[in-house]
C-alpha cells in the first residue's frame, strides 16, 4: 500500500495527535501512524496544566474531554509525616490547581473532533520501521508494517513525535543527550477510599518523594521515587515493608493498598531521564514533544510541553507548507520558538529536584 499527504506523522501520542488534528483544520492533509491498537496507555502523563487547558480551550477541544471525564485538583499539598507543612492553592479566581484527564479521554475527544475532515488520517497498529530519503537526503517519507504488512507513506515533512524513545530520531541518527537524575519512579494505581479529597499529595519518605495523584473515575497513581536503578534489588526483598511508610503517612489507605499492591508486579518502574536533541529538525523532518525533549516527572510537565511543541509548530508549518520552505533552515524556525522555554524548564527540574527537602521543611 502506498499513501501520500503533506505530513505524516509517526506517534498518535498527546503531542502527535493535537498535531494532526490542528494541520488538517488548517486544510494540511495529514497521516497519523500510531503502533498501538487504540488510545489506552499505561501510566504516562495524564495531570495538564492551566497553558494546556487554555491551549485546548482555544482550540474547541475542552468541552468534548470535560464530557468524557476529568478530575480538577483542589490544591497540591506537602505533608511532613501527617502535618500538611505547605500547599498550594488555585490562583486568580480559578478553582483548580491542574486537571486529570486520562490520555484515552483526550486522544479519542482529538480523533473523534477530527473524523469528519477528510485532511486527517490515522492508523493505529503501524509501526515505522524506515525513514525515506531523496538522492539528496531531504526525507520524503516512511516505510511502516501495517498489521503484518509493509506500507510506503510520502510526505513533505515527517514528524517524530514517537516519544522519549524515538525511532524516527534513532533512524535520522540525530544525537541526544541523555541526562539521569539520581532517582526513577515506581507507578501504581489504586481505587480511593470514599471521601477523598481530588487533591495532589505530596510526602517524603526516607529522603524520597511519594506522590499520590487523584484520578478521574475514583483512583489515585501512586508515584514513588527510589534511587536510580535501585528497583532490581528492591524487587528481590519482601514489598511489605515498603509499602509501611505508605501507610503510616496515609492511614486512609491502608485497604486499598493492602488489597491492590500485593507484590512488586503491582508497580511499574519508569527509568527516569531527561534528553536534549542536538537539533530538532533535519530536512523535511522534524521532532516534537518527548522525542525531541523527555522531561522528568516533576512537576508533571512532559504531556504539557508535547502539546504546547504541536499549538505551535502547526501555524509554522502551515504557512511553511504553502510557501513550500521545508528544509532545515526554515523548520529551524520552530525549534528557536521551542527550545530556550525547554530548556529553562529542563533547569527548573533539576532546582526542584535538588531542593526537594525545602518543600518539606
Ligand atoms: C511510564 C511513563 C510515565 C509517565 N508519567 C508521567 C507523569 O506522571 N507526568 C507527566 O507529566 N509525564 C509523564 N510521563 C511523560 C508523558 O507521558 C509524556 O511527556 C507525554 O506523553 C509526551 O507526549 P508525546 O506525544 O511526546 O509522547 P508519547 O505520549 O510517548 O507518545 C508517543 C506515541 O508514539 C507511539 N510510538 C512509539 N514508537 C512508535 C513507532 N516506532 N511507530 C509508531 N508509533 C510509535 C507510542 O505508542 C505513543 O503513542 C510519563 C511517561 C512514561 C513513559
């Protein structure tokens, strides 16, 4: 099967998905290839902030996600064994500190907003395995196995937004910095006693933050941070003692973890890094959210920054489509508006992480 468009985009994530959506409205025909079968993912970022709820409010997307569920926060607040020694509440007359919104809330409320344009196409179970180069390498394409079966896709431009584990960048062969931070995160999910607040609550335990995020549909992650590439040897001990801590800052809990964290095969590790791209654009290619910058877990700002990369790569693009100025020097446009934001939030995580005790005290 061959196919052509404009753009072809390889990740159906947050970022790749509002992408799609946003350059077929503006009349740029656009294929989306996405490896997973549907719009459910395991643990990823899910808790947006108030520049993405505008971003989506701005693009008519809001009501559709709010209709299939979302949780706002109340406040985020920091506990010191059972005391709550700081908090941090809505500001400017809003009634919220963040929003919940599951991923598969918000890629089916894009998808479904985006059915009825012709300009936008997306395949789920396709997996890109070759990027497709011209005599002068500009790349004019992907090769992708559809189901079992091998698709040739050209386009103007190929975008990369195939997460923090990027194929598309490993292929174009565009170097990264990968940068650990000291630490990774155990993810677990459990149903919330009755009576719980939807509020982000953050404690420290032996020296490491324990976050517990409220959920749409009555559940709360658990995110626990454990010295880096500790989780081997942790697995090989007996997870009760662990899991005291827990309950002894969150009493209210003590059921529902005793019921759903009932060996390590309940947590999911996430190896935490943050990477920076040497460029973010090559000719007729670009990369987008955690492919082109993963950022860690604080502050919960990843799904944020992919979403904000789309808001704005798509005007750029559109207008450098009609002007047909899609080599580097042009794309390099979008990645001077993106990067330097990236980067002083790359920096911010690491004060947080570094001053973690502060929050504390
Ligand atoms: C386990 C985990 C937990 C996380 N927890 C948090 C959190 O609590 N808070 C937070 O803010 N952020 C978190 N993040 C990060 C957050 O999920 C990302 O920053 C955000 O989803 C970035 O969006 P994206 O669209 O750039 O990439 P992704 O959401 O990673 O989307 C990339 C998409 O590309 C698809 N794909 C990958 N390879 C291919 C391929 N070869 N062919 C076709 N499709 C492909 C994937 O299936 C995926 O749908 C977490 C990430 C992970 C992995």
């Amino acid at each position: 099967m061959n196919l052509q468009a404009d753009v072809c985009i390889v990740g159906g994530g947050p970022a790749g998905t509002l992408l799609g959506h946003l350059l077929a409205k503006n009349g740029v025909s656009t294929i989306i290839i996405e490896r997973s079968a549907g719009v459910n993912r395991q643990f990823r970022g899910e808790h947006i902030n108030a520049e993405t709820e505008a971003i989506l409010k701005e693009h008519q997307l809001f009501e559709r996600i709010e209709e299939l569920g979302i949780l706002k926060m109340k406040k985020v607040e920091y506990f010191a064994g059972r005391n709550i020694v700081n908090s941090i509440t809505p500001k400017n007359h809003e009634d919220h500190v963040g929003i919940h919104v599951p991923q598969a809330h918000l890629l089916t409320a894009i998808i479904e907003e985006s059915e009825e344009n012709n300009n936008f196409q997306l395949l789920f179970n396709t997996t890109v395995k070759e990027l497709i180069q011209d005599d002068q390498g500009f790349y004019t394409g992907v090769k992708a196995i559809k189901n079992g079966e091998e698709i040739s896709i050209s386009s103007k431009v190929t975008i990369g937004a195939d997460g923090r584990y990027s194929t598309v960048r490993k292929l174009a062969k565009i170097p990264t910095i990968e940068l650990t931070h000291g630490y990774d995160v155990l993810w677990a999910k459990i149903p919330a006693p009755a009576g719980w607040e939807p509020t982000t609550r953050m404690a420290l335990v032996n020296g490491h933050q324990l976050a517990l995020f409220s959920q749409t549909g009555g559940f709360i992650q658990i995110g626990w941070n454990i010295a880096e590439g500790s989780f081997p040897t942790l697995r090989k001990g007996s997870i009760q003692p662990f899991l005291e801590p827990l309950i002894e800052s969150f009493p209210e809990l003590e059921d529902s973890v005793n019921e759903h964290l009932l060996s390590w095969n309940d947590f999911v590790c996430l190896k935490v890094q943050s990477s920076r791209c040497e460029t973010w654009v090559e000719d007729g290619l670009i990369l987008i959210g955690d492919a082109a910058h993963t950022m860690t877990p604080t502050g919960a700002i990843g799904i944020n920054c992919g979403m904000k990369d789309a808001h704005i790569l798509a005007p750029i693009l559109t207008e450098l489509l009609i002007e047909n100025k899609i080599k580097s020097e042009h794309l390099k446009i979008f990645e001077m508006n993106r990067r330097n934001e990236i980067k002083t939030q790359q920096i911010m995580q690491v004060k947080q992480e570094t001053s973690l005790l502060e929050k504390f005290a």
